[in-house]
C-alpha cells in the first residue's frame, strides 16, 4: 500500500500519524478532520493489507468500504 504522501511531508503516516497530520493540514491539503480519518483508514487497510491470511477478496472488499482502492493498485 501507499499512501497519498505529499513529497515535503517528512512524518509517515503510521508511525507519526498526528505529526503527518499536522503538516498536511499546514499545508492547506485538507481539514484536520479529513486529513486524520484518512491517516485512520490509511493504518487500518494497511493492516488488513499485511495481514497474511486475508484473501484478495477480503482486502478488496475492505478496501472499497474504507475508500482506500487507489492506495491498493500496484
């Protein structure tokens, strides 16, 4: 998975999520509640993504649930 990860953005989203969110919303890419349910689905599908015994379907279907599919293409 990746995530939408602006270049300037030094923080990854999973392990400082609230400083990720900070400097986006900085930024101006978003409200703070956007930009932290989004850093929310973006930890929770990357699990569901690593988790080596969720089939295709299932991270699809999560995937679509979430609003996550583009951060699942390859």
């Amino acid at each position: 998975m990746k995530a939408k990860q602006s270049k300037d953005n030094p923080f990854d989203i999973i392990d400082r999520r609230v400083e990720w969110v900070e400097f986006e919303y900085q930024a101006g890419r978003g409200s703070k509640h956007q930009l932290v349910d989004y850093a929310k689905r973006y930890k929770l599908m990357s699990a569901i993504a690593l988790d080596r015994n969720v089939t295709p379907t299932v991270v699809e279907a999560m995937a679509y649930l979430l609003n996550m599919g583009g951060e699942c293409e390859s």
